[in-house]
C-alpha cells in the first residue's frame, strides 16, 4: 500500500505539468479566419481592412488563377501581394470530378489538376480543396477503387515534389463521395496511410444531410486540414409538410453566414481546440441574403457585408 501511494504521489507533479501544458494550448489556440473568394486586388484589400488573416483562392480556369495561363510572374505577384496585406493563402479551390466517367473529360481534369498542384507548390500554399471524384452509378467499391488508382497514379507523385495535400468537401451535389463517414471510411481505408489526402471540414453540408457534424468531427478530426465557415438554415415549417424531395422543389434549407442558422459553433470549434487543430479556417459565403460578388468575382458591397457580419459573430469563439 505505501508503494502504491509512493508512487502515486510521485506522478502527482508529472500529471499536473501535464494538465497546465494542455490548458496553455487551449488558451493560446488561434487559428486564423479568412475568406473565399477569386484573386482580384480589390478582394484582398477588403481582406487585409476587414480583418482577416486567411484566404482561400478559387483557381478554376478563366479566374486570375488558371493554371494553364498563369504564369510563374503571375505567381510570385499574386504570392507577394497577398502576404504583403497579412493574408496567408491556406487552400486553393477547384471542385472537379477526377474520375469524370468521359474519358476525354477526365484526361482534361486530371491534367488541370496536376498543373494546380504544381502552381500550388510554387505558391507555397499546402492544400487544395476538391471533390473525391464520382462515377454515378457504378457501384461504391467500384468507385473508391477507381479514384485511388487514378490519385495514385496521376496526382501522389506531384504531391509529394511539391508538398501539397488535397482535401475533399464534403459536398452531397457535387462529384463526390467524400460526403459524410460513409465515404471517409471507405476512402481512407483504400488510401491506406497516405499523407496526400484529408479532409476539408463543413458543418453546413452535414447539417443539410441530417448527420451529426460534432460526432462526425470528433471521429475525423485527425484527417481534418482545413474548415470552412458556413452554416445552413433549416425551414421546419416547409420541411414538415414538404419532405426533403418535394416534387414541386420547394426550398426548406439555405445556406446562410455563421450564425444563422443550425450549426453549433461553440461545439464545433471546441472539438477543434481540444484536438489541437492549428489550420485556417475560411468563411465560404454562398447566403444570398447579403448579395453575390460581381461577375468578375470582386465582393460587392452587400457581400461584405456578409464576410463583415459572419467574422463579428465568430469573434465570440475564435480570439483575433
């Protein structure tokens, strides 16, 4: 017994040193919060006077960032002007379907993407957010075996020259399986341990599905590189009469600035503290209640105001 309590005692210290070091990281978590949205300078001059710290650039072709135009000036430009404002480009965005069942198609996107991982290990920017890739209806297996062959073999060997992960949304209309647990599961066990792929968490796309997104983040969460900031508003009082599949295609969801709608965000970003997460985490504005950009994707000044009201309510959670 004087053994037992000996040694108890005596891990006392070890254990108490232990709890200070975890509260000191909870207390100094500070992950950055940004924006997504297409390079233009006025865009990253409301970044830097609004206050953010993040980005997340679409880089489809036809935006200042097509990987079959852009050039290496371009590049380093674009690099130094951003850093220059106190923004770090965390992801860049291109949503395509790597699996495209067209071979032609799929010969084009996996090229493109290709050059967006190289542009990307140019840029330093460490992410790219995506889809898993789909072929509708060909069987599950049949598609997560298809998407590993073709990452294996036309992406991981870029990946891994020039430092760069993708990450998949987990978007439920788009080419994508990577959409919620199902998927992940499936997809991380054909990946195996590879360092190339991970997840870009959204709690709005989990909310519109009906998962759980706190437990579905405390399960992934070590897989989870980057956030995006979006929540959805469920219309009850449409839903309960109208059903998810109303034949008429009444709305009973929308997705709306943080804060508006069903997400819980104090218990989103806790799991995210107490896992450590030191990613950025970007607001995707896609409520229209506070306008859209201009067609060249410059924010209107209704969209701002979007950005401005979500990162006010998020400052209740995440310190500056």
């Amino acid at each position: 017994m004087t053994h037992t309590r000996r040694t108890l005692l005596g891990a006392l210290p070890a254990v108490a040193a232990a709890t200070r070091a975890a509260r000191a990281a909870t207390a100094s978590w500070r992950p950055k919060i940004g924006v997504l949205g297409r390079y233009t300078e006025a865009n990253i001059e409301f970044a830097r006077e609004a206050g953010f710290k993040s980005l997340e650039l679409v880089c489809s072709t036809k935006s200042r960032l097509d990987a079959n135009t852009v050039t290496d000036q371009d590049l380093e430009k674009i690099r130094k002007h951003c850093a220059s404002a106190g923004l770090e480009i965390s992801v860049l965005g291109i949503p395509v379907n790597h699996t495209a069942p067209d071979p032609a198609k799929r010969a084009e996107i996996n090229a493109y993407v290709s050059k967006v991982i190289e542009m990307a290990g140019k840029m330093g920017v460490p992410y790219i957010a995506t889809m898993s890739g789909n072929m509708p209806g060909r069987p599950f297996q049949e598609q997560i075996d298809e998407i590993v062959r073709v990452y294996n073999e036309k992406y991981f060997a870029l990946c891994e020259k020039h430092k760069v992960r993708l990450l998949w949304e987990p978007w439920p209309e788009g080419p994508n399986l990577a959409t919620g647990p199902i998927g992940y599961e499936a997809l991380f066990k054909g990946f195996g341990n590879s360092p190339f792929v991970g997840i870009q968490y959204d709690a709005s796309h989990l909310v519109r599905q009906f998962m759980d997104p706190l437990q579905c983040l405390r399960d992934w969460v070590g897989k989870v590189y980057n956030v995006h900031l979006k929540d959805t508003e469920i219309f009850w009082h449409v839903l309960k009469k109208s059903g998810i599949n109303p034949p008429n295609r009444t709305q009973w969801w929308r997705y709306r600035i943080p804060g508006y709608g069903s997400v819980d965000w104090p218990g989103v970003f806790t799991v995210l503290m107490d896992a450590g997460y030191k990613g950025s985490m970007n607001i995707e504005h896609e409520d229209d209640t506070y306008g859209r950009p201009l067609p060249d994707g410059t924010f209107s000044e209704d969209y701002k105001v979007g950005f401005r009201m979500g990162l006010r309510y998020l400052r209740q959670y995440v310190p500056a």
